[in-house]
C-alpha cells in the first residue's frame, strides 16, 4: 500500500473514533433524562444513529484503503452493519 493510503487510511480511523466518541456522548445525555424519570430526547436518539452510521461508513473506507478487508474485518476492530 502506498504512503499516501495509508495516511489516509490512518486519518479516517482516528475521524471514525472521533465519530464514536460523539454517538457515545449522545447516548449519555438520552440516558441521563431516562435516569432522571423522563423519556430519551428523540433528537439524541436519531442523532446518535446518524453519527454511527457515518462511523461505520468512515471505518468501511479505511479498511479498503488499508487493504485489510477481510470478511466482516474492520480498521477499528468493530463488526460492520449495514444498517438504518
């Protein structure tokens, strides 16, 4: 693989965990209200499923920079699903 795949593929790794980290945090804040006797906003909620969709998609990317993919492999360790 070439210097410059591999950069990239590095990049959108690190943007892929970045992308976890905010799917995360919108998963805290539905689960506060929920915790607090309320309902989960369902603006989180869908939010939160667009942010890991994205994810997915950036980690689909990597891994086909990389080279490495393989049957369900992916750069970051997580399983893909094609989901909603």
């Amino acid at each position: 693989m070439s210097d410059d795949l591999a950069d990239v593929a590095d990049r959108l790794s690190a943007i892929s965990e970045s992308l976890a980290d905010l799917a995360i945090d919108r998963l805290r804040q539905a689960s506060d209200s929920v915790r607090a006797g309320g309902e989960p906003d369902p603006v989180l909620v869908a939010e939160e499923k667009r942010i890991t969709r994205a994810r997915r998609a950036v980690d689909k990317a990597a891994t086909l920079l990389s080279g490495t993919g393989g049957a369900g492999g992916s750069a970051s360790g997580f399983a893909f699903e094609d989901g909603p």
